[in-house]
C-alpha cells in the first residue's frame, strides 16, 4: 500500500515520539515521519536531529489562526496526510478541524468521555474511580470529544498517587498509538457518524 506522509505535534517531552514510529514500522505501508513539530521552547532540540524538526511558540502569536497559519503551511509544505497529537496542549479552531479533522488522531489519558481536559489523571483519583486510562480518537470540534478509536484500562486502587498513575497511562498510550497509527495508515479506520470503525480484522 502507498506510503502516506506523518506529522507528529506535542507540548512536552515528546515520550511519545517512538509509539509513533512503532505505529509506521508496523504498518504495511511505505509511511513515513515528515514532520514534528512542538510548542514547547525550552525543549531540547538534540533529542530530534534526526527529524525535520520544528519549533513554533504560540506565545509570538495574537490569535489561534495565525498560529494555526504557521503549523498548516508545514503541513502542507510536507504533503502530510496524518497527524498525531501526543500531549499538544493547544485547541485548534473550526477551520482547522473542518480541513484537518478526520486525519487528526489525538491520545488522552483517561477512559473519555469521563475527565476530559486537562489533570485528567488528578480528576480521576478525586472522584475515587477505580478504572481510568487513556483513549485514542479524531478530533472535531468539542475537547476530547472527538469519535473514539481506541481504549485501554488501568487500575486505581487508595494508594496510587497521581505521578504513578500518569506514567501507567503513557504505557497504555503508547500501545493505543502505535496500534492505531498503523491501523489508520493500513486504511482501517472508517469513520461513520459519530463512530469508528476498525476493519483490521476483516483484513487479517
């Protein structure tokens, strides 16, 4: 199957960088990683010399779109059909949506639609639950409200502390990325209403 052209945007450490990679590698394309892009200025460029790597601050900018201006013209200049979002902390504007919607995939660390938003983690060991996670969808344009790909489950129990519960997470995120990269590059994933549908296993 034909390669498609992958962008990866994040706000912090990027840790989910390689799930992405995974996710291509285990594809049965010729896909590759075109394009990263982060907001965040204090991070260290050396960790991604290898990529075509770019920083851009929403803080120089007055309004989303012209931030927005920014990341679109490299999406298009790199001709990318899929975009990852692994912990990018900026909400994009009904203009991008609409054009970008539906091959924007983005992880968040709880079983949506419970907590969304941010301090998923911390919300979830105050309201007591005693399963959270992290879920993988498209975007649209509500928070995290976007049509869901992929669950997976983790465990609270009274003793777990918020910095143990978020790096279970990651351990789950990572998995649910790279599958559903992978499957969305392999054309698997139909979206129809407010749902996806995964073909893989009708293609195994």
């Amino acid at each position: 199957m034909k390669g498609k052209n992958v962008a990866f945007l994040f706000s912090g450490r990027g840790s989910l960088l390689n799930s992405v990679i995974n996710g291509i590698n285990k594809s049965k394309t010729d896909s590759i990683l075109k394009l990263v892009i982060t907001n965040n200025t204090s991070i260290n460029h050396d960790r991604f010399g290898d990529y075509n790597f770019h920083i851009i601050d929403h803080k120089q900018y007055d309004c989303r779109t012209n931030f927005e201006k920014e990341i679109i013209n490299l999406l298009e200049i790199n001709n990318i059909e899929l975009i990852v979002l692994g912990g990018f902390r900026r909400i994009f504007t009904p203009t991008f949506v609409d054009k970008y919607g539906n091959m924007t995939i983005n992880t968040h660390p709880s079983i949506l639609p419970a907590f969304p938003g941010d301090h998923a983690q911390k919300k979830a060991i105050e309201a007591g639950v005693k399963i959270t996670g992290a879920t993988i969808h498209f975007i649209n344009n509500e928070v995290d409200q976007g049509p869901i790909i992929n669950q997976d489950i983790v465990r609270i129990n009274t003793n777990t502390q918020e910095s143990e519960l978020k790096e279970k997470i990651i351990k789950v995120e990572e998995k649910i990325i790279a599958n559903a990269v992978s499957d969305f590059l392999n054309g698997y994933l139909v979206i129809e209403g407010h749902k996806v549908i995964n073909l893989r296993g009708s293609n195994e």
